[in-house]
C-alpha cells in the first residue's frame, strides 16, 4: 500500500510524493515515487522525467502522511 506525504527538507520547499512503506527507525534513505510541489508543479533542481527520487533522512525535517480516499470514505459525519 503506497502512503502519500509530505517532506519538510532542510532548506528547500516541502515536497509531495508516493512512498511504498514509512520509514523504520534504521534507515537512513527515503525513496519518494512521483516528487512535485506541493502545488503540483515541478521541482526547479529535478529533471522533467524524474518519477522517483532517493532523498538522506538528514535533509528531512518531518514527514507528513496524509490519508487515502479510501480511508476518507470509511468513517464520515453521522446527522441524525
């Protein structure tokens, strides 16, 4: 199940992208899949063709992962 997040880098914009399983406490790489801004544009220091980018856990600040639809659509508001 892929996880898609956000990575708050050193220096440099947050970036958005698909990881394959979250980080354990050993490792010492992230392979982010699909990297673009957070508004969806390009990343200015990547190539256009880029679809997956290996990024040093020290250059990450903090990692956000944001829920899936399907995980949206399993609990809701309930009106009565």
């Amino acid at each position: 199940m892929a996880y898609s997040v956000i990575l708050h880098l050193v220096g440099e914009a947050s970036v958005l992208g698909e990881i394959e399983e979250l980080p354990k406490p050993a490792d010492t790489i992230i392979t982010l899949t699909n990297p673009r801004l957070r508004d969806g544009k390009d990343i200015h220091y990547l190539e256009q063709n880029v679809v997956k980018v290996i990024w040093p856990l020290a250059k990450v600040t903090l990692i956000e992962v944001l829920e899936s639809e399907e995980e949206e659509n399993l609990i809701g508001f309930v009106r009565e």
